[in-house]
C-alpha cells in the first residue's frame, strides 16, 4: 500500500510541474470594463496547440465577432509552429469558439443593443483541451482609467506603510 501512495504522489507533483502555460489579456482589462465572463472552448489546429503551449500566442489585440450563428475569435496571433511544415496555417485566422446556441445569442444581443464589446481575458488548457475565457466589456474613458492607477497607487501605499 505504501508504495502505491508513492506512485500516486509523484504522478501529481509531475502534473503540478507540467502546468499548461496561461496568456493574460491585461490590456483588456486596463481598456474595459468587465461585466461579465464566460469559458469558450476554441478550435485549433494540431500545431497552432503546439505553438500555444510553447507560449508563443498573443491575445491583446483579439475580440470576438459574430457571424451567422457562430463565434468568432478575430485578431489572435499564433506564431507558425517551428517544427511544423505544410500543417502550419495562417498566424492571424479567425477561430472559432465552441459555445452553446444560447450563449452565443444571448452575448450577440446585448452587444448589438447596448454597444458592448466580447474581448479575450485568458487562454489557458483545462485537461489538455484549449479554452478562452471571454468577457462582456464596456470600454472605460480616459478619466476612469485615471482614477483606476490612482486607486492601485493608493492601495499600494497602504500596503507599504502596512508592513
């Protein structure tokens, strides 16, 4: 019994040290503010999955346009997999995100009516599958941005005279 405790504790320290790599979107969150989020599963081929994973992709400039009934994510970068010859596909395509029917209408709705935006936060891999974490945006003006440095200016003084 012992011995397959053993076994059991290095296969999740193996698993904690091959943590999948995350892409954050931290323009869009200094640009927008988040309303709401959502996970979408997005399609890529097998070696824009490669090129991900060695953390070459780019999601600042992404955001998500609506076509038909579908959903789709415009503006990624995903540099040519260096390994990969004829498989490797366009850097800047469109790609689709896998949502259901309703999400995909409720999220075109609102941004037709209200004049919101469906940016990227983050693009990680749950399981070995690719997911994008999607939010409902408004765009800030200049003066909100302002009082949000202002605000983290404060708040790290506090923590600083705290310690």
């Amino acid at each position: 019994m012992p011995k397959m405790k053993q076994l059991r504790a290095k296969a999740a320290e193996a698993t904690r040290a091959h943590r999948s790599p995350t892409l954050e979107n931290r323009r869009a969150r200094h640009e927008y503010e988040i309303l709401e989020s959502l996970e979408a599963g997005i399609a890529l081929s097998g070696t824009e999955v490669k090129s991900v994973r060695d953390g070459g992709a780019s999601i600042s400039e992404a955001y998500v346009r609506f076509r038909e009934r579908e959903a789709w994510l415009v503006g990624m970068h995903v540099p040519p997999y260096k390994q990969g010859s004829f498989s490797n596909v366009d850097p800047g395509r469109a790609r689709k995100l896998l949502l259901h029917r309703e999400q995909i209408e409720s999220l075109r709705s609102r941004v037709q009516e209200k004049g919101l935006t469906v940016v990227p936060l983050r693009l990680y891999f749950t399981r070995g599958v690719a997911k994008v974490q999607i939010g409902l945006a408004r765009g800030k003006k200049l003066w909100d941005k302002r009082a949000d440095v202002a605000k983290r200016d404060v708040e790290r003084e506090i923590a600083r005279h705290a310690r």
